[in-house]
C-alpha cells in the first residue's frame, strides 16, 4: 500500500523528516517498505509543456509522433513520442535535456527517425507517482514552462507500507493517521467525523438482502443528472497516482480515493442500466457474470452476488460487473457501501483467482460503521465537481451485531509481556486505541471500537497494551537455558548420515511431506500395499496432495523431476538425498477425541489423543539420474545404475555405525523398482530398505529419465550402536589375498562374501568385491566374482600358511554353500 505524506498530514500532524516519519511508523509496527522523496526523484528541468502540433511519422511499425511543444521559451521544441492518448491542445509534463527521470535515466537531445528529439514528454511511471502506464500523464491546469512538480505530486514523500493481515484498519489513510497520533502523541482528526443522515422511511433504491450473514449491511444514495464529461479534480487524480491507483472517471474515482482514505470499499452503478430493484444473494448454481476485467465467470453456490432483474451485476466485495459499470455517458449514479463477511470474501477471491484493492480490505476487516459517512462524502465530491441533483433519500439494511466485550484480568499484559504496566495505564492505553474500558475489581471489560475488528480476545489487547507503550520497553534478557545433555544416539545418527551423503557427492532437497493418490499411482503401487494406507489432513494445503507420505520418494521424485527441468540445457545429471519423517496410521487408533480449551484435558483424553499420533520413523532416500561420473577430458563418463544406488545404502548404513559384514544385499520385486534391477536391504537379517533401478513405467510416469536410480532405507529399523572401546591402531601388518571364484549367474555377490566371511573364521578382516566378469570362456550361465580377503591377527604377524589356510578355508565354505569354484585352481 502507498500513501503520499501530504494526505496524511490533513487527519495527523506527522513529521516531514523521513527518518523521523520512519521511526514513528515503525514503533506501532507498521512496516515501512521504503520512502519515496519525490522531491529528489527527478532532477533538472520538469516543466508544464502544451502541445502545438502533432506530425504522424509513417513507415514504422509502431505508431510515432513528431510533437511541437511549447515549454515557455522562445520558440517551441520538436518531441518524439510513441503515445497517442493525448491531442493538440493537451497539456502535458515535459522534461528538458541534461535532466535525469527515477531510475537514472539520462534525458538528452538524441536524433531518431529523422527528427531531432529535443527533450521526452513523460508519463506517470517514467516519473515514478504511479503504475499507469497506459499513456503520456495529461494535465488539466499549469502554463507553459512552469515547475510540473507541484502539479504531479513531485513536491511529496511517498511511503510505501506492508500490511500485516491482521491490522485491516491500517488500509487507509484514517488508519494509518491514527496510528501516527498513537506513536506521536498528537491529535488525531478524523476524516470519518462529519454528519451523515441515517435510512429515510423510503430508500434511495429498492434493496433485499436474502443473506445477512454473508452482508449485514447494505446502503445505497442516488445522485441524477450529473455532467458526464465532469474530470476528477487534479487534487484527486494526483493523490490516486501516488497511491499506485489509476484514474479513471470521476464516479470511479471517488469510491477509491474513499476506500484509500476511509477504508471503506464502495461500488458506483450506472443507475439507467440497472433493471428492477437490487437483490443481494448467494450465487444459483449455472449462474454466470462477466467481470469488469472483461472474463466471463461461472459463480460458485458461496459466492455473493448483487442482482437485478437480468440477473447478477456484481460480484460483491470483489469486482463489479461489466453489465452496469460507469460508462462515458453516465449521467445518472447509484452509490453503493456495504459490510461483507471476510470469511465469504477471502474464499470468493481464491476461487476465482481474482484479487483487489476492495477485497484486500474485506478480508482484514472494515469498520462497519462507516457505510453512511462514506456515501455522505461520495455525494458531496460528485455533486461539487459534476453537478446533478442529490436524491435526498437514503437506503440503510442494517444488521450488524455490536462488537462482543472482552473480559480481562487487569495484570494480564503485564504477566504476558515481562513488563509492569499499571492498571491505569492498561486503561488509558486501551481507552486510546477506542475501546469502552469498564474495570470491576482485578478485571477489566473492554469493548473494542468498530474499526478494531481483530480485536477479539484477552490476548489481542495485550499485544495492543505492548504495542502502543513500545516494543522498545520489553526487555530483550533471554531466559537461562538449562544445560543440555547433547545430542541423542539417533540424533548423532541422522547428522552422520547425512554428512555422510552429502561427502559422497548427493545434495540435501527438503521437500514437503504431502502426497497424493496420483503420485502412488504414478510408482506403481499395488491396492493392497501398505503404503496405499496413508493419514489424511482434515485441511489440506492441496486437495491433490490430502495425505502425509508413507515414503520419503514421491514428493523426493518429484523434486527431481522439478529440479532437471530447470537445470540447463543438455545437463541431466543430478543425485539428491532427503532425511525426513514418513507418517503411518497408529493401529486402531479410531476416531480423536475433541478437547476444549476452557481447561486442561483429562489425563485420559490425553491418552486417547496420544494413541491416534501416527507412527512415524526416520527414512533416508537417494535418487540419481543421468551421469554418476562426468566424462571429460581425463575419459569417458559412467550413467548412474542399480549399483550406485546399492552403495548409496551402504554408505548410510556404514556411517550409522554397521560394519559391512552385517549388511546383507540380495535381489527382490518391490514398487517401485526394477524386478530385475531391485535389491532388498537388510542388516542382520532384517529387510530395513530398498535400492536399484526404478521401473520404466514409474519413470514415464513420473518424466523421469530413462534408467533413475533410488533408494530408501527406515533407519529407525537399523539397530543403534552397542558403546564400544575405541578402535585401536593396528599393531600387526595384514595378510592380503585375492580370490576369484565361479558362481552360477543366479548367485547373488552378497550370498558368496557371506560364506568367505564364516569360513574364513576370526582371522578375516574384511571382504571386499572388486570385479565382476562374464564370457563366453566361462561357459553359459556362469560369472567369476574376485574378491580382495585382508586376515589380521591382533598380536602377531601371520605366517604365510595361516593366511593361505584361512583362504583354503574360506573358498571350501562357499563350495559348500553356493556351488562356487577357485578360478584357476
């Protein structure tokens, strides 16, 4: 939101310091983006230009006009310009050469197609007073050559504000100008205090409203016969340039310079276009309303609507439609304020997809007392500026509740924020802001004022309490912590692991722990896979994504597939990992109880609510797509496989403290992997993960590359740890001995170390394997896997025949057990 100080400093007497101004703002919590100083936005000469001539240049694509402009010197100077909104005749702002526009744009005398361009005509943009930029900024007074800073607004400072969603009353000039008087201890002049007439036993216009809940009030003023040519006065279009607002038409523009200085959003409806009397209801299913930005809508059965006898005309507190919009030739205007139910409002502009100035303010709230005094002022603006005749009769539906007192112990601010605030400054701070403060005792009963519609609750006026005294007088001493006991086992674990990965070359993603049906479709799930049965959200952030993840790997995926399409051309090269909770039902768990807040729940509510908290253990994922290893100049590059996925798991195995002779991999079919490519996990027995190749199908599913690679490992399945002596330097060399055994192709590596392992007995180190071959001098359906045994003794140097008999016997077990044959021997 933008407002120009000027305006502020009718309701509120500010300070033209920005530094001072800043200050002021901010000790209330009002969050200042920036301060324009319009004074120093432009420099060089910035004067008032009439147009004299205009010479159309042909033979361009674009339209282009050769201008003569008078500037008030002796004779006038030839402009370019590529707008056409303005005419001979027309004033406009002209900035000569050697002047420099917002942004640091150099104005100089330049020459182009074919002419001499001796200065630049500006628009509201190129000045930096507003966002139109639709054409050349006209002017409706000024004399050639004369300073156009004053007549722009460049005379000003403009502050630009971020408006929290709860301080609703802050956007508008009143607000904001309260607030200042708050901060400053100053008056506070009220643009809302004049006399406005209430309802007369006749209407203006006839109005039902058939939903008070979704409008509690509507009011309405009629004003005939007004000069439809009637400008909006120059004081007016200037203070709605500064506020980022375009001008548009004098009816249009009043019910926005209101709705920025009241806060109040308001609707003018061309009165002769309208058929019948106005009815304010629900929207019929099938029921359709073009909108003033020209899209055909189809209404939601939520939506409120205001219709006439041709059916809906606007979309309430949103946008109005173009069936009975102010037209060129309005001579006859209905004005219209209303009071909307934020909750209706804020669904509506989701829905459609449809923001605005008015339903940004509907949905913080607004000041339902202010309907009559703003249609007061809006036929008072258009009467004095476009003439016509005031229908003296006033239509008022009012159906709006009071504002529901608040009861609070009188300490409470105090308790809350640290601070000793006295009773009678509690009062006088809450009586400030507007409120009704009646104290009984150790209790106060506030009643907020109408403009204060976040105001609901003890806590709210705490927070005001804190608020208007100074943040600055909260102590910022933190509390002493008491010391910890460091990090748990299965802490240390996560953080291991994840370094771990992140050593290996993988890049920790975060993502978001919903999925949906679609993305378990998309891996190929089977119905009955206890992943299908996930905890759905009562209130979802996506009705595409209800459930919490039963697995790290959809939205881990997704992050892939996101992250390859924005990686540059031709790269498609990427490995990611995540470590990250996953959500399971608790077992019969049944339906929650529902506590209240009155009290504390009983011991068995909390009970029953604990035993409906779904499982949730820690998993760790990987995924790889395109090259493991780069080619380059030092040679050719590898595609990641199954295998690097498999020692992905390993990796995170061995950095959660299990040595590799307790890690057992072997092939199996599992969604959604490979079944030819897909590795089961297990340690100690126990299936703790997955690791291989992704099925194609999930792949085209997903638009994956071809041959992705994941795995996905529950760690909190993995056994923490048993406390051990620190491993000790060995004393001893090692034996080293390699092996190359024949196997049928079926027999899986993992089955062969394990029987090299117990036949080698306590002598055996480790083993490692280095080498996979197959051909045709094997014979058919055979492979020799080679691998490296390392033998230690811990207190002495084996001899030769020790090793060489361990190995002997390391080879006879896995005869014994898979069949295999020294290669060789």
């Amino acid at each position: 939101m933008r407002l120009p100080l000027s305006w502020l400093r009718e309701y509120v007497d500010a300070p033209t310091d920005p530094a001072q101004l800043e200050w002021a703002l901010v000790k209330v919590g009002l969050e200042v983006d920036r301060l324009i100083d319009l004074r120093a936005s432009v420099t060089g000469s910035l004067v008032v230009g009439r147009v004299l001539e205009i010479e159309e240049l042909t033979g361009f694509k674009k339209p282009i006009r050769y201008c003569q402009v008078d500037v008030g010197e002796s004779k006038p100077r030839g402009i370019i310009c590529g707008a056409t909104n303005f005419a001979a005749g027309d004033r406009v702002v002209v900035i000569l050469p050697g002047g420099v526009l917002p942004g640091g744009f150099a104005v100089g005398a330049r020459k182009a197609y074919g002419r001499l361009s001796d200065g630049m005509i500006c628009s509201a943009r190129e000045l930096g007073v507003g966002d139109d930029h639709s054409g050349i900024m006209v002017l409706p007074e000024g004399e050639p050559g004369q300073d156009a800073r004053p007549l722009v607004g460049l005379d000003d400072l403009v502050i630009e504000f971020d408006t929290k969603p709860l301080r609703g009353h802050c956007l508008s000039v009143r607000g904001i100008a309260r607030e200042l008087s708050h901060s400053l201890q100053v008056p506070f002049r009220d643009p809302a205090d004049l006399d406005a007439p209430g309802a007369t036993a006749e209407p203006a216009y006839p109005v039902t409203v058939e939903d008070p809940v979704g409008c509690d009030r509507f009011a309405t003023r009629v004003v005939r016969g007004i000069n439809p040519a009637a400008p909006s006065p120059v004081w007016m279009q200037r203070r709605l340039t500064q506020s980022g607002i375009r001008s548009i038409s004098l009816a249009v523009d009043i019910t926005n310079y209101l709705m920025l200085e009241l806060g109040q959003p308001m609707h003018a409806f061309d009165l002769d276009r309208l058929r019948g009397g106005l009815v304010v209801r629900r929207a019929r299913p099938g029921e359709r309303l073009t909108t003033l930005d020209g899209v055909d809508r189809e209404l939601h059965p939520e939506d409120m609507v205001i219709c006439d006898d041709t059916g809906p005309v606007s979309l309430a507190a949103v946008m109005g439609g173009e069936n009975s919009e102010i037209v060129p030739e309005t001579v006859n205007v209905l004005f219209e304020a209303a009071h909307w139910d934020p909750m209706m409002v804020a669904r509506t502009v989701r829905r459609h997809n449809l923001p605005s100035e008015a339903s940004k303010r509907w949905e913080r709230g607004v000041d339902p007392r202010l309907a009559l005094v703003a249609l007061q002022r809006a036929v008072d603006l258009l009467v004095s500026h476009a003439g016509g005749e005031l229908d003296p009769r006033i239509g008022d539906l009012d159906t709006v509740a009071d504002p529901a007192p608040i009861t609070m112990a009188v300490d409470l601010p105090a308790r809350t924020a640290g601070v000793p605030y006295p009773p009678d400054r509690v009062v006088s701070l809450l009586t400030e802001i507007g409120c009704r403060v009646e104290p009984a005792g150790d209790q106060l009963t506030v009643t907020p004022p109408s403009w204060r519609t976040d105001l609901l609750e003890p806590a709210d006026l705490c927070e005001e309490v804190a608020r208007l005294d100074g943040y600055d007088q909260i102590p910022s001493t933190l509390p002493h912590a008491a010391a910890g006991t460091g990090l748990t086992p299965a802490q240390r674990r996560r953080r291991t692991v994840a370094r771990a990965l992140a050593e290996a070359g993988y890049v920790e993603a975060l993502s978001y722990p919903f999925v949906g049906p679609a993305a378990l479709d998309a891996l190929g799930l089977p119905a009955d896979d206890p992943r299908r049965r996930a905890v759905r959200l009562a209130n979802p952030l996506s009705e595409q994504e209800p459930w919490l993840r039963t697995s790290l790997l959809p939205p881990l995926l997704a992050t892939l597939r996101r992250n390859l399409g924005r990686m540059p051309y031709g790269s498609r090269d990427l490995a990611l990992y995540e470590i990250g909770l996953v959500f399971h039902p608790a077992p019969d768990s049944g339906e929650p109880p529902r506590m209240g807040v009155a009290s504390r729940p009983s011991d068995e509510q909390l009970a029953a609510a604990e035993r409906c908290v779904p499982v949730q253990p820690w998993h760790v994922a990987v995924v790889l797509a395109g090259d493991y290893l780069p080619a380059g100049w030092w040679g050719p590059g590898r595609p990641a496989d199954w295998a690097d996925a498999v020692a992905a798991a390993r990796i995170a195995l061995s950095a959660a403290g299990i040595p590799d002779h307790r890690i057992e991999v072997r092939a199996a079919a599992y969604a959604p992997w490979h079944p030819g490519r897909c590795a089961e996990v297990a340690v100690d027995g126990v299936v703790v993960g997955h690791a291989g190749e992704l099925h194609p199908a999930a792949c085209a599913a997903l638009e994956l590359p071809k041959r992705s690679c994941a795995m996905e490992l529950n760690l909190d399945a993995v056994p923490l740890p048993e406390l051990a002596e620190p491993p000790r330097v060995a004393s001893f060399p090692p034996a080293l001995i390699d092996v190359a055994l024949l196997v049928d192709e079926s027999v899986p590596a993992a089955e062969v170390a394990a029987a090299l392992t117990a036949g080698a007995g306590d002598l055996l180190e480790s083993v490692r394997l280095f080498d996979v071959y197959t051909g045709e001098q094997l014979g058919p359906g055979r492979k020799s896997l080679a691998y490296k045994l390392t033998f230690r003794a811990p207190d002495r140097t084996l001899t030769v025949e020790e090793a060489v008999a361990a190995r002997d016997t390391a080879v006879a077990e896995a005869a014994n057990r898979v069949g295999a044959e020294l290669r060789g021997g």
